[in-house]
C-alpha cells in the first residue's frame, strides 16, 4: 500500500500497523515509540487524518485516561468502540 500524507503522518500510520490485534497504546505511547515523546498531540492529529482506517488501525489508539479519544473512520467513535470490542477490550 503506498501511502500519502507528510512524512510525520507517514511514520505514525506505520508504526499503528505494528499494533497487535487485541492490544491498544495511547497516544503518547505512539509518541515515545516513533521517537519523538513531546509529540502526543501531532501523533493525535495525524491518527486523526488516517485516511486508510480501518487497514491501519487507527482504532487501536486511546488517551492516556483511559477513554477512547477519537475516531475519523465511517461510523465514528461508535464504530472504534465496536473494532475494540471485537478484538476482545472493552473501555
């Protein structure tokens, strides 16, 4: 799959592809792993943007508190809560 967007988002849509099935990270922790830990809210942005949901699975992204956050595929937050649930978590 080639993808488009800038280089940030690129490194970011890359590394949600590295999410395991049944697991999530926040958006933090997406941060800190690409290297660049001061960087949430960017990492939130272009989660945001993923224009390729669910393929790479932006679903697997929450927010630190423990809540959902966002979800820019069809459906919306509604449907980020029924991927998640599917893959057995529950938030």
């Amino acid at each position: 799959m080639k993808l488009k967007g800038t280089d940030f988002q690129i490194k970011v849509w890359k590394y949600l592809l590295k999410i395991p099935k049944g697991k999530v990270k926040t958006y933090k922790g997406v941060a800190v792993a690409i290297k660049s830990p001061y960087s949430a809210r960017a990492v939130g942005n272009a989660v945001g943007k993923n224009p390729y949901a669910p393929k790479i699975p932006c679903h697997r992204v929450i927010k630190s508190d423990g809540s959902l956050g966002g979800y820019s595929g069809k459906g919306g937050i509604k449907t980020k809560r029924k991927l998640l649930k599917k893959e057995g978590i529950t938030l």
